[in-house]
C-alpha cells in the first residue's frame, strides 16, 4: 500500500489547530466520502479517517500536524495527486487562521 506522509508546522495553538482540523475533516467528509472521528488529548489531538481504499490519522498539537494515510490498490496510482491535493488544503486552512 502506498504511504502519503504530510508535516506541517503551525504557529495557531491547540484551539486554533483543533478548528483547522475539523475544518479539513468537515471538507473529507463532504469531498471525498471520508468517514472522521476526532478524539481530544491533553496536549495532541487525532482525527481518524477512512473511507474504501484509504486510511489514516492526523495528529494535531500546539505546534504542527501530522497526517499519515495508507492508500489502497486503486487509489494508490493517485498518490502523487492525493498527497498535493491534501497539503494544498491544509495550507489554505492553516493560512485563514491568525495565531494565537
């Protein structure tokens, strides 16, 4: 199965990073069919999603994100695609929020 891999430092807080999370788990679901659950830590967050021929998390914090997805047989040819498409839209929601 192929990996998708995304880091992405942030300078928004755990409030701030938590909206952006849930903001992207909002257009997953929505876009691509994706089927999320978040769970609130202490001090890092995961939001699980799934849906046929993907899986993965994204763990948020005070200081970054880190989304880590494995993808199936068919979705896998699509990798390089997926991979862009999912860190353009983390950018664009990482961009609208100020830092707290």
């Amino acid at each position: 199965m192929p990996d998708i891999h995304i880091h992405r430092d942030h300078a928004l807080g755990l409030n701030g990073a938590r909206e952006v999370a849930t903001g992207w788990a909002e257009k997953a679901e929505s876009k691509f069919d994706m089927s999320c659950r978040y769970e609130e830590g202490e001090a890092e967050d995961v939001l699980h999603f799934s849906r046929v021929g993907a899986e993965g998390t994204l763990r948020v914090n005070a200081e970054q994100f880190e989304l880590q997805a494995k993808l199936g047989f068919l979705l896998g040819s699509f990798k390089d695609q997926i991979e862009q498409e999912i860190g353009r839209q983390l950018d664009e929601l990482i961009g609208r929020q100020s830092p707290a």
